[in-house]
C-alpha cells in the first residue's frame, strides 16, 4: 500500500500545555543522546538506557527502534540537537467532530496514567480525506514525530491506504508508456509513446530550482562566515528547503496529471540508485548535481503515482540522454538542451534534448519496439498557465534528408506558494 505523510501545527496550546510538550521534547532528546552516546545498538540495550525516564511508552518504544538504526543503518558519528520527538503508532489517537473550530484533535501521550490530554489541529486542507481515513480506521498509521519551531509545533504522521489497483498490466499491449527523464536543467521532462508514437511532450523548467540552490548555498555560507545565529541559520535553511520542496511536489503533481491524459498510463523512469556515486565532473559540477534531489523528485513522482493507481517501472538509464529515438544511433549533446544525431540516414539531424532522452525512457519498456514521427496531443498548452509547459514539432525537408526540429518554447517553473500536495 502506498504510504503519505499527514501535516498538521497543533493550535496555540495554553501555558499548562506547552509546559507539558516542552517537557516532552526535553526528556526524549536526553534519552536519546544518552542512549547514543553509550553506543546502544539493540533494542534491549536501548530500553535499559531510556527506561528510567519519565517518558511515554510510545516515545520509549520508538527510541528503542531508532537508536539502532543511527548506528547500524545510518553509521551517525554524532547526533544533531534539533531531533524531533519520535512516536509509535500507538500515540496515534484522533477525534473529529464539524462541530469544532478545529475539526480534528490529538491525544497528546504522557507519561504516567491520566496525564493524556487533547490539542486541537490545523490540518492542512488538501488532506482532509486522508485525516478521515485516518480517524475511520480506513487509513493505517505509522511513525509520528512531533517538532517545536520558533512559534509553533508541527506533527507529522505516517500512513499507508489501499488505492484502487489498474485493470491493466504494464506489458498489455495497449498501455501507454510515459517516459520521465529527470535532470537540472529540465527537472521533468515527459514524453509519451502513443501505439509507438511519441506523442504531446512537456517540459517542466528548473531555473527556479537551479537559482534557489544556488542562493542557499551562497546564503548560508555568508551567514556562517558571519557568525550569525544558529537560529538565523536554522530559519534561512528551512525557508529554502522549504521553497524546494514546494517546487518538487507541484512538479510532481504535473507530472501525474500529464500521465492522466492517456489511455492505460504507464510510468517509466531511469533508475538513479547509483547517480550520486558515478557522478564526477568536478568539484563545482558535483557540487551542483549532488545538490539537487535526483531520488526526491522520483519518490515524490511513484508516491502520487501510487495514489492515483497509475503504474511505474525503472529502466536502466545507460545512454539514454545520447541515443537517438528514431534510430538508435549514439549522437551528441553539444548544448543541454540539443541533441544531435550523426547518423546521415536518419531523418533526425537535431532535437529538443531532454524530450528525445524521455522517449528514450519510455521506449526501453515499450513492447513496439520502434520509434515514428512525433505527433502532437491535441492542444497542448496549459489553460491557466499553471500546468504543463510543452512543445510542438513540424517537419522541414531539405535536399539532403528531412529533419525534425521544435519550435521555440518557453518552461517555467512553478511558484513557490504555500500549498501542498
């Protein structure tokens, strides 16, 4: 079953309240480092450490789970100071009634018996359903971690749901394969391979992208070279990654609504496991690409792939951004965004590159085995301006052979508001 992760800030609690969640915080952080400074790697030897604490079972028992995992799964040399309280999904007891200001409520977990008490939630309204899910027993929690920021508290909570399962398999011959070639410059760019023809192309712009990284970067390094505050660093990162992660849940968002405008979508993208290790073209260029969250940006894409019941599948990404889909020759990529086939009998001589690296992708699972002319989708263009940026193709004949190019076109990224998807 896929799984989401639900936002909410609890409402402004009373003074008695946040007395009790800072108390919260407190004890847990110090079980924590203590467990980890004694370098508890099993369960039984967590529990002797964080035993005595005055904790609830829940954070008790999500600490013996975690405490382990920094040293055998993650290898931590030490441990950062902003770590969230951990809950198992035991503590995740909710009610709902219209009736409220605040719709939904928490059973805060104390230690001790009758200590519980509840705080109101701001749900975030795009998942309203799934909270319903939640609280009807529809929805399976998991893992919660509870985080005080400078002016409020932040519960994140962990779900799995059943999605409705396709009525097709991906190697039916009618399937639509939709390939998604992933990159900085472009951050998605899609192409799907209709009965064999590539068919309606988008591209989604990384500038915005590009030029945040790039302003975090030089930001935080000032502000560091200045001795700034830990807390004025702390809220510049946040803001940033923050304005990130909006960029990369729009994106993916598009990315599932381009995939809904074919018949039986099947996604396909490259498997970048290895990406970050292979990657060497320089300290600044590493720098660059190591920055931007190649497997973010996919895990984003097969979650809302998952929720829509769209199915997707990872081919090897060997050449697939300087083969050439008509013919499959090697060809170069003199600019990011050209590729150029050399093959003289092709009716290729140059293309929007990103586009033929997504056909690429979508070929390497599609059972025609054979590239035709582009055709376009329809009105390709997005109606508000909001959704996805895309091309259109003509064909041009020379003397010599034809050649198929794309008009102009311009992709934009886009804005970073506070919506979440």
């Amino acid at each position: 079953m896929p799984t989401k992760t639900l936002e909410a800030t609890l409402a402004p609690p009373t003074a008695h309240k946040e007395h009790k969640l800072c108390d919260l915080r407190d004890t847990y952080r110090e079980g924590l480092h203590e467990a980890f400074e004694a370098g508890c790697d099993t369960m039984s030897a967590t529990s002797d450490v964080v035993t005595p604490y005055d904790l609830p079972y829940q954070a008790k028992a999500a600490l013996c789970n975690y405490v382990p995992q920094l040293h055998d799964t993650y290898d931590a040399e030490k441990l950062d100071d902003d770590h969230p309280v951990r809950l198992t999904n035991q503590a995740a007891e909710f009610d709902h009634s219209p009736e409220r200001d605040y719709e939904f409520t928490w059973w805060v977990p104390q230690p001790g018996r009758g200590t519980n008490f509840w705080i109101p939630l701001r749900i975030n309204p795009e998942q309203k359903g799934l909270w319903h899910d939640l609280v009807d027993g529809d929805a399976s929690p998991g893992q919660l971690h509870l985080q005080r920021n400078r002016t409020s508290w932040t519960l994140h909570v962990t779900v799995e749901f059943p999605v409705e399962e396709p009525d097709y398999t991906t190697d039916s011959d009618d399937v639509t394969h939709i390939g998604l070639d992933i990159g900085e410059s472009a951050l998605i760019t899609g192409c799907a391979l209709k009965d064999g023809s590539p068919t309606g192309p988008f591209v989604c712009d990384g500038s915005r992208a590009k030029c945040l990284r790039k302003e975090m970067h030089t930001t935080l390094k000032r502000l560091q070279e200045r001795d700034a505050a830990e807390w004025r660093i702390d809220e510049r990162f946040h803001y940033y990654q923050n304005a990130l992660t909006d960029i990369v849940e729009k994106v993916s968002r598009q990315a599932i609504e381009y995939a809904r405008r074919f018949e039986k979508p099947v996604i396909v993208m490259e498997d970048l496991t290895y990406i970050r290790e292979e990657l060497d073209y320089g300290g600044y260029m590493n720098r660059r690409l190591h920055a931007w969250a190649f497997a973010r940006l996919q895990k984003r894409v097969e979650d809302k792939a998952r929720e829509a019941g769209i199915p997707f599948e990872y081919v090897r990404p060997e050449y697939t951004s300087q083969t050439c889909h008509a013919c499959d020759h090697i060809g170069s990529r003199a600019a990011q965004g050209t590729f150029r086939c050399t093959n003289d009998e092709c009716q290729i001589t140059v293309f929007q590159g990103d586009i033929n690296g997504a056909i690429d992708v979508a070929k390497r699972a599609d059972p025609w085995g054979e590239s035709v002319p582009l055709k376009p989708a329809g009105n390709d263009s997005p109606r508000d301006g909001s959704a996805c940026d895309s091309t259109t193709t003509h064909r041009e004949r020379s003397e010599q052979h034809s050649q198929m190019t794309l008009s102009a076109f311009c992709g934009s990224e886009p804005s970073t508001s506070n919506s979440r998807t």
